[in-house]
C-alpha cells in the first residue's frame, strides 16, 4: 500500500494484472464463483477537481479552510453497514488478484470471500473507534466507508478501540504492527492511511448530524470519548508515508461508486497541516 515518496497525486493504475482463468472439466463439487472484477476508475486530474468540487475550499487555512471542506464532503450518499461487506470488496481490491482484497494492518492479500467473523477471517475495521463518539454501526460515521477498511479479524480485536501512538511490542501475525494498553502502531506503509483517514473524520463529522462532533486530540486512552489521537503523531506519518495509487483509486472508487464524498487529505495532503 502506501510507499516512501514525494507527496504529489499519482495517476491510478489503468488496469489490474490478469488473472488465470481455470481449466478442464467440472470438479465433483462446484467451486464458489469469484467476485467478478471491477472496472478500472478513470482518475480525476486534480486541477479538474480544484476548478469543481473543492474551488470553495482553495485559498483558506486554519478553520475556515475545515469549515469549507466540511461543506463539501458531507454531501454524500450514505450506505448501510451490510452494503458495506460489497463496497470493501471493490475499494480494497488487490492490484495483482482480482478476486482478493488487501487487509491493512497484515498486508495480506485475502480472498474477498472469506470475510466473516472467524479466525482467519477478515472483516470491517473502525478506524475511528465507533466506541469514540459511540455512533456504533448507525447509518452515517459507522458506514462512512473512507475509514472503514478490511481487517483480519484477531488483528482487528487486538486494535479494539485504543487511539493511535508509536510504540508498544510487536502485534502477532502482523509483521510492523506494534501496540500497548492504550495504543496501537500501524505498519509503515499505511501510517499515512491511517492517518489520512483520522483526519477525515474529523472534518466530516462536526456534530450537525444528531451524531458526535469527532475531533482528534494529542492524547491517547480517550475512552468513550468523541476523540482520538495522538494528532502530533498521526500529522507525522501523513507527512512520512504520502498517498500512494492504492489509497488515490480508493479515494476515486468511493467517489465515483459509492459515497459520492472525497477524502480531501488524499488529495490535497498538504491541508493537514493547514488545518492542524
């Protein structure tokens, strides 16, 4: 996923690696038919996107520039949590294996069947905590599919709901993964990712939509709280791991897809700082 370079928006991959298409006769018992794969997203050019849907935004910093981009990405169409399971399939498609998604923390390819809540699994990660700002799996922040991610499922336990810091021992079955009691450290390549989505969420959701207003802070152990951090640590690893193709045709998959909503910090990576 997300790759050490320079913070500029990448082209999106025009088309994926094919896959072999099995041969011979029918076995005894019918395979379960692979999802089918989706068709490539052209990708926005940026200029086209700051000449439409973020020209609002363009020239403001600080508070202003949050309050305009809250205006702008809370136009969406909301899904449900079980449409949720389908989008995932097609947003965290694997490049190289149409019938897989990339689970985040572990890296690991996984076919998009297997999703579930058994051991081995994978499933549908809250990157921010739905304990944080308790919105649970309600129509809105628990089915904003921008920081909803497949996970494996100990993995994902072992997250639960502790806010984001370096540090702690090193996770089993996730290599680069480290966590502690009130913590949890996300391999390198997807710091920003994390990061990114974090951030996201507390520009969308301001509290004028019966739901919390989720801010990050620069603590950890948040509770129930509508806060996760740590936010000098997350702004660190949105600046040391840019967006990638991955996390640029993720953002356009969404927009064109599903949600009809951008995140902006995808786009424009340099707005974190002119925010917080």
């Amino acid at each position: 996923m997300s790759r050490r370079h320079l913070p500029y928006r990448r082209p999106l991959l025009a088309a994926f690696a094919a896959f072999a298409v099995l041969a011979g006769t029918a076995a005894a018992a019918p395979a379960v038919p692979a999802a089918p794969p989706i068709t490539p997203v052209a990708a926005t050019p940026l200029a086209t996107l700051d000449d439409t849907y973020y020209q609002d935004a363009l020239g403001k910093t600080g508070t202003q520039l949050k309050s305009a981009l809250h205006s702008i990405i809370s136009v969406q169409t909301k899904i449900s949590y079980s449409q949720v399971w389908d989008a995932l399939k097609n947003t965290d498609q694997d490049p190289a294996n149409s019938s897989n998604v990339i689970l985040l923390y572990t890296g690991r390819s996984e076919p998009k069947s297997d999703n579930g809540g058994a051991v081995g699994q994978w499933n549908r990660e809250h990157f921010w905590a739905k304990s944080h700002g308790d919105f649970g799996t309600s129509t809105g922040p628990g089915t904003d599919i921008h920081h909803l991610r497949p996970e494996d499922v100990t993995v994902n336990s072992i997250r639960g709901n502790k806010d984001f810091d370096n540090g702690g021992t090193a996770v089993s079955g996730a290599a680069g993964n480290y966590t502690d009691s009130d913590s949890f450290e996300p391999r390198d390549a997807v710091k920003g990712d994390v990061a990114r989505m974090i951030l996201y969420m507390a520009v969308r959701y301001e509290g004028d939509d019966a739901f919390a207003d989720l801010e990050p802070n620069d603590r950890v152990d948040n509770g129930s709280a509508p806060n996760i951090g740590r936010l000098s640590v997350l702004k660190q690893w949105s600046q040391e791991d840019p967006p990638d193709s991955f996390e640029e045709r993720r953002n356009d998959v969404i927009f064109d897809r599903y949600q009809h909503n951008r995140n902006p910090f995808i786009d424009h990576p340099e707005w974190v700082e002119a925010i917080w």
